[in-house]
C-alpha cells in the first residue's frame, strides 16, 4: 500500500525506540523506501545498525559528517521524503520544532521540508502535561505539523498514565492519511464492506458464517495506499481493521445496509466484499433459548437484499462491485455473469471455493472478474493484496471509461 511512497522517519531519545524498529519493518514490508534520522540521543537506546539494517539505507546522526555524498543532506533529505514522521517524538523535539530551533541534523530537516511532518510523542505523563509541552503542541498543530495521539498505560517508569507511544499499526495508520494523496484512486471516496454480519438467535447466540475479513481489508488498504478517502464498514473481524481507513463497526445485515445506504451518496466507488447473511431468525428470543427438546427448529426470513437498494439510488458514474462465492465450479460463471445484470453492477468478483488457498480465512486469492463492458480477467492465485491492487485497477479503467 504504500509502494512507490518515500518516507523519512526521525528517532528521538525516547524508550520507545525499540518500537520504531517495527514501524520501519512494516513500511518497508509495505513498499516504501525509508531512510532513518537519529539524534544523537537515540542512538544511545538503539544502534544504527539495527534501522540501517531494517532500511537498507545508511543512518543519519551528525550534521557535519565528512563523507556523505552532499554536504547538505539535510535540504536534499527534506526535499526526498513524501512525509517526515518522528517517532518516538521527545519533549525536546516538539519544543524545539515549535520553536524553530534547528540545532542538529533532524531538527534542522524538519524546519527545511515542505513535506507533512508527523509527530508521534512518547513520555513520562508529568513530561506531557507540563505547561511548556502543553503549549508547544497546539503551536505544533497551529504551524501545520500533524501530531498523533499519545497512548495510556505502563510507562517506562513504571508508572501507569498518559504518553506512551502508540502503536506501529496505530502510527501506520495515522501515516497514510497524513500522506499527501497520491495514486490511481487520489481524492476518491471509496466504501468497502467486510466481514460477515451476525444475526441474532438469542442474546447469546447468533448465526454467522466464515469470513475472516481479510480480502475486504486488502482492498481497504490498497485503495487508501492509492490515495483514495476511504469507509470501511464491517462485521466482526479475524483479522485487524485496515491501516488508513475510517472504520465503522455493524453486526446484522440490516445495520449493515444502513451504514452503507447512509454512505453510499458520496462514494464514487462501493465495493461490497462482506459476506452478508442470506436469512436470518425470523423472531429473536429475548431469553436463552433453553435445551429441553431434542430437535429444535428455528425459522428463517430473507435479510434485506443490499445491492438491490443500492442499485436503486445508484448515480451516473458512480461504480459499485460485488462479490459472489461459488461452490459450483460448472455453474459459477453463469451464476457471477448473472448476478452483474440483476443487480445493476459494475464488476463482479467470482470466488470458487474448494481449492487450497481459495476463500475465506486465506492470505491468498484466485478470483475471476467480470466487468460491465463485457472484459473477463482471470486473476492467478495470488496474494489479497495484490488481488485488491488488480481489482482497484480495474475499477479505475471502469470509471475513467464511464466519466
Ligand atoms: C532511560 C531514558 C528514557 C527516556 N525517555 C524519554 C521519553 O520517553 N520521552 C522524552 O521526551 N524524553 C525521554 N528521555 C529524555 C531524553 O532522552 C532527553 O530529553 C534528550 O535530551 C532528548 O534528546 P533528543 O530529543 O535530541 O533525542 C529519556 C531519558 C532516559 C535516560
């Protein structure tokens, strides 16, 4: 999600230096190129070494080395990265960005950029709340500088309270929305559904189905690497929600459809990857149901069909995707080819499961797309992401056809 995307992240002399090690991994793993910036502090917590390593880039400290290929590296670094992210953020460094202060190769970096700097604090709670990082930091948010949230919980100190570092996830996702939008999707609006939906039996039991989320999260993920707004409404996941989106959580199909009826106006795009319960208890039980018989029937009713409310308020322009899931391999083209028609899609991603690697709870895919103007693509069993990548593709040749 994040291929192509230059990143500069700047260490400070914090503990939670040992957790930026992993945030370069995952924007490494996530196809940025990251170059690390350390001050002199934070090499005393973790060495060079490790971040050269993790980036496959030499490490920053000095201002004044002798043998770097510019003597002004500070200017051509700023002018490189896409964002500046320093995580951990001191006390110091927030006070002196605040301030203008430019008094070693980082701080000097951040006052020379044109690119977003973010902020991700990490200290001691008194440190935090004391007057002057108190001021600092709306001075921060005032001068255009993003700053994340701090976390609450076991200090370094071993005291419990606000300023811990947030997570690398967490940092991620705040990353990519503070990235300038950039890609094939910059400055869409997309919503994708994920998940399944649960629908009540009682009030402790419900009737679900399998899927894990993961595809639904790939695609999320993709489309707001590719620069797009992203709303992402699911069902409960087995897997973690996708870094850069908005997220909003449903549990039936009904509230399902609500959410994505009350969204779907200013989406260009909806692509419904949940795997949305067909029939749900006709009566829920307000009590356990209790286990005196031997049999028990329960009846069921249809859900409310999402796709054909959405085909009825749906735009010029705007494209909508489905997914369908085949266990019929001779039957299923026809079924996905139909389905298109009926419900007014766009594109429709055909899943038949039986293979290895196929489906639900897989990190890979093999998915077959029709598309309105008639194209079939057979997709090769590959990684979700990179299915989510051929799929937005796809989707962005579909709108640039029908605009
Ligand atoms: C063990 C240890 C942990 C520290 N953790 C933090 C911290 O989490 N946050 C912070 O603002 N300062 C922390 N400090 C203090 C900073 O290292 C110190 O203010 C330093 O001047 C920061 O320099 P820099 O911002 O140039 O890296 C810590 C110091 C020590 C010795």
């Amino acid at each position: 999600m994040l291929r192509g995307r230059r990143i500069v992240i700047g260490v400070t002399g914090g503990i939670a230096c040992y957790k930026t090690c992993e945030l370069v991994r995952l924007c490494v793993k996530a196809g940025a190129e990251v170059k690390v910036v350390m001050t002199e502090h934070a090499t005393e917590f973790v060495a060079p070494l490790t971040f050269e390593t993790l980036s496959g880039h030499d490490v920053v400290v000095g201002m004044y080395g002798r043998n770097r290929a510019m003597s002004t590296e500070h200017i051509a670094l700023a002018r490189w990265a896409d964002i500046v992210v320093i995580a951990p953020a001191t006390a110091n460094i927030l006070a002196k960005a605040a301030h203008g202060i430019a008094d070693d190769f980082l701080s000097t970096m951040i006052i020379a950029t044109y690119s977003p700097v973010m902020f991700v604090p990490a200290m001691n709670t008194a440190m935090l709340k004391a007057p002057a990082t108190q001021r600092n930091i709306p001075l921060l948010l005032e001068s255009g500088y993003h700053i994340t949230p701090t976390g609450k919980g076991e200090l370094a100190d071993g005291e419990v309270g606000e300023g811990r570092m947030i997570e690398p996830r967490e940092i991620m996702h705040h990353l990519v929305r503070a990235l300038p939008r950039a890609g094939l999707l910059a400055g869409k609006r997309v919503l994708v559904t994920a998940g399944p939906t649960e629908e009540p039996v009682d009030p402790v039991r419900v009737f679900t189905n399998r899927s894990s989320g993961k595809m639904g999260v790939a695609l999320a993920e993709m489309a707001a690497g590719m620069g797009a707004h992203v709303t992402f409404v699911h069902g409960p996941l087995a897997v973690p929600p996708p870094i850069g989106a908005d997220c909003m959580a449903v549990g039936t199909a009904q509230q399902m459809m609500d959410a994505v009826l009350a969204r779907f106006q200013e989406a260009n795009v909806l692509v419904m990857a949940a795997a949305v319960a067909d029939y749900r208890p006709k009566v829920v039980a307000d009590q356990k149901i209790k286990k005196t018989t031997d049999t028990l029937a329960i009846e069921m009713e249809r859900t409310p069909d999402i796709l054909a409310s959405v085909a009825r308020k749906k735009k010029q322009g705007q494209i909508v995707v489905g997914f369908a899931v085949e266990t019929d391999v001779e039957k299923a083209e026809k079924r996905a080819r139909e389905r298109l028609q009926k419900k007014s899609l766009d594109m429709i991603a055909l899943n038949v499961i039986g293979e290895n690697g196929v489906g639900f709870g897989t990190d890979t895919n093999r998915v077959t797309l029709f598309c309105r103007d008639g194209l079939k693509t057979e997709l090769p069993l590959m990684e979700k992401r990179e299915v989510a990548r051929a799929m937005w593709e796809r989707i962005a040749a579909l709108q640039a056809a029908g605009s």
